[in-house]
C-alpha cells in the first residue's frame, strides 16, 4: 500500500513488493495441555550442555522423527520416542559430554526405547513383535557409526509431505509441521501466533489421530499427485514465513522468528527437491523479503515504509542468496510459476540502488503475467498499486473501485487501505479519511491500527 506515493512494506497482501498474504493466525480452538521444550538459563557447565541439547534437538529432530516414522509406521509413536531420546539426552549429555554425532546417538536411542518398549508389553501381537525384530537385527542398529551413514533425505522429504497433508486443516498442517520439521515445542508455537498452548497442542494431537485413521502412507506422492501435494507444502512454509514478515495479530509488526524458520524450511526443502523451480522461486522470495526484515521497523516496533527505509540496512548476503535462488529456478527452464513471479517482482524492489530508481513498470508487467496464471482479487489489488506508481494514482484507483464493486476483499483491511491511500494522492482528503479508519477496524495488529489511525488524522 502506499503513502503520498510511497509503498508501505506492509507483508499482508501483495502490495507491490511481490509477497503473498497469509491467510490469518491460527484461531482458538481449546485443547490439551502443551509440552514444552528444554528450558535452560544460567552460565554453569551444565547450562551450557542444556543449552546444547536444546540446539541439537531443533537441529536433529525433524530428521529422528523422520527416520522412526519409516521404521515404525506411525508419526505419533515416532514423535514419543524422539521425545524420549530428548528426555535422555537431557539427562545424560550434561554429565557425559555432547557425542560426536549427536543425531545418531538420539536415534540409537530412540530405537532402543521402541525395542524395550514392545517387548515390555504382555500381550505381544505380530505386528509389533516383527517390527521389534526388524529394528533390533538391522545392521549396526545401536552403532553411531553406521547410524551416521543412513540416507534421511527421503526420509525427511516423506516427512514434509506428511505434516503438510491436504487431508489436514491448513492451521493443523502449520502447527504440525513446525513441532516436527522445526523442532519447536508447542509453547513456542504458541507464542509465535498468539494462540494459547492448549490450543496448539490439542490441533497436533488430532493432526496425527487424523493421519493415523487416514492410513496417510509414509511415502513421497507419485507423479500424478507430486504438483499438488507439494502446493500443500509451498503454502503452509509461505504462511509461516507471512505471519512472521507482517503479524495478522498482537502488538508487533513482524515476528522474525517465524521467518527465519520458514526461511530455514524453504532451504531445507530445496535440497531435497533440487528439480522443483516453485521451490528455489519462493526460496528466492523470502530471501529477498526476509533481507528488508531489519529495515522495517523503528527501534520502538513502528512500521517503515518501503521507501523510506534505510536501504543500507538491507541485508545484502540474502538479496545475493535470493538473486542465485531465482537463477536456480529459471535455470530449469519450465516457465515462471506464482512464487517465482512474486520472487522477480521482490528482486526488482531488492536490487534497486534507491527508491526512485524501482522500475514499477516491470513490476506491472510481471503482475499482469501472475494475474493471467493465478488470477485472484489480491493479486489484482496490487496491481493497481503498481500502476498507480508507474502511471499515477487514477490508474489505480480504476482497479481498485472494480474491485469494491465486486466485493471479494469486503472483509480485507488492505482494499480500504490502499483505496485511501490513493484517494489521499487525489487529494480527496475526506474521502481518503474515511477509507483509513474503515481499515483501521479491520485490521487484527495494534501497530497497523496506530498506522492506519494516524494517516486518517492527516487527511
């Protein structure tokens, strides 16, 4: 959106920087009780070492769980015994040292823990008893050594397309994914989107429940689901990654934990799917967007302008990753797809030495082609804020009352925003005041509010 022809980097929708909007924090929904995750504190040895647990398990835990889910067929059980290895490693590594190859001594763990576990119960049935005995004579089960050699990637990419399975709700797939690809315990999940931790807990209780009653195999979709089902995964990282870049909710404009962790995702997924263009294109987007992250606030939390930012405070190690995971994606030579065309629109605003050197034209052709190939009333919300930075403030505002007249953004806060905005540059103050405060009772975040508050008193 923008301000006197300025465009407020503002995450949400797309408004002229390439960024698709999340679709809102995770709402409440009661529940169980939630978990937690190592606490540490201090300057001892032993708060050293439990803060060493705590960077290996966010580190290693998505690949355990990964791996025990292949070998005992059930993402829940798998998640326990990783829990249990946990439990173990906290108590033992504080007085016997870090091991060599921690992810492989969680492992050894992890199995053995399964192992004793259904040889304790009375009534063994045939299953568990061969899944005990697989685990237990696999070649070098309890060594390190050979535990460090096993292959995870197919493991862990099985494990990704899991926690983001369509037949989950989209804040189910969010939470579970992040307790078992982030290694985030279910308080930190909820203080990221403001939910309270029985809430959190209670979506990724039923989350496994519904992928066990589901039969959902523990498998990478075959060509004919593959396109599909990696949208699933592409859109929940891309939730992640929004809810941190601009808050739906709450006191702060950004969460940069959130994107950092999506970021950290993004990556991993790339690796394992180095074939893939959408993934190095949305790699590429939040590359570029998380680069502004310092930029966009004042030391007190208020919200910068896009064009007021002090560009040298741009992180130029990301833009650099962010140009070389665009190249990746056109490199595959399989056509532009929705993410890497919001990468393209990022890198124009990202490699641009000022403002007044952003080539908006550019970014109303590349709009253009993303509406053409996913034709939806945010995308074209911020096309007409490019247009009206590339040809003023009339041609915007043409899109922009088409889109009032359809009524598809009633309840989104940008539609008034950006209409205000352009009304304001009209010099139709009036109008423009009325349109800023209509936003502002949309709006879910405090500091977007005081924003939104502030420009209607201007007007």
């Amino acid at each position: 959106m923008t301000d006197g022809g300025r465009t407020l980097d503002g995450g949400g929708a797309l408004d002229g920087d390439g960024g698709l909007d999340g679709d809102g924090a995770l709402d409440g929904d009661g529940g169980l009780d939630g978990d937690g995750g190592p606490a540490t504190a201090g300057g001892t040895a032993r708060d050293d070492a439990l803060r060493t647990v705590e960077a290996v398990w966010r580190i290693e835990s998505g690949k355990l769980v990964a791996v025990l889910t292949r070998l005992v067929g059930d993402v829940g059980l798998a998640e326990e015994l990783a829990q249990d290895a946990l439990v173990a490693a906290l108590e033992q590594w504080p007085e016997s040292g870090v091991p060599r190859n921690a992810g492989a001594w969680l492992t050894a763990v992890a199995k053995r823990r399964a192992i004793d576990g259904w040889r304790r119960q009375e009534r063994l049935g045939d299953r568990y008893a061969q899944l005990a005995h697989d685990l237990e004579t696999e070649r070098g089960a309890d060594d390190p050594a050979t535990l460090a050699e096993e292959a995870i990637d197919d493991d862990l990419l099985r494990l990704v397309f899991i926690s983001c399975h369509p037949v989950l709700t989209k804040p189910s797939r969010v939470a579970l994914t992040l307790k078992l690809l982030g290694g985030l315990s279910t308080e930190e999940i909820a203080r990221a989107f403001l939910v309270p931790p029985p809430t959190i807990a209670q979506r990724i209780v039923r989350a496994k429940r519904t992928l066990s009653a589901a039969r959902v195999p523990f498998e990478v979709p075959d060509r004919s689901e593959f396109p599909a089902r990696l949208g699933s995964v592409l859109e929940v990282i891309y939730l992640i990654f929004n809810e941190g870049y601009s808050a739906t909710a709450g006191d702060d404009w950004m969460r940069p934990s959130l994107c950092q962790e999506a970021l950290r995702l993004g990556r991993v997924l790339a690796e394992l799917t180095p074939r893939e263009p959408e993934v190095h294109g949305l790699v590429a987007l939040m590359e570029f967007q998380a680069s502004r992250l310092g930029a966009r606030t004042t030391p007190t939390g208020e919200p910068v302008l896009l064009q007021d930012q002090d560009r040298s405070r741009w992180d130029r190690i990301l833009i650099s990753r962010g140009v070389d995971a665009l190249r990746r994606s056109e490199r595959l030579d399989r056509g532009r797809g929705p993410y890497a065309l919001q990468a393209a629109i990022a890198a124009c605003h990202a490699t641009a030495p000022t403002a007044d050197a952003t080539d908006w034209e550019e970014i109303v052709a590349i709009y253009s082609a993303l509406s053409e190939l996913q034709p939806n009333a945010v995308v074209e919300l911020n096309r007409a804020v490019a247009l009206s930075m590339a040809y003023g403030p009339e041609a915007g505002l043409d899109v922009v009352d088409q889109l009032v007249i359809d009524g598809a953004l009633g309840s989104y806060h940008l539609l008034p925003t950006v209409r205000a905005d352009l009304l304001f540059r009209l010099g139709r103050r009036a109008e423009a005041k009325q349109e800023f405060e209509r936003a502002a009772a949309l709006t879910g975040n405090e500091r977007e509010r005081a924003l939104l508050l502030a420009r209607a008193e201007e007007c």
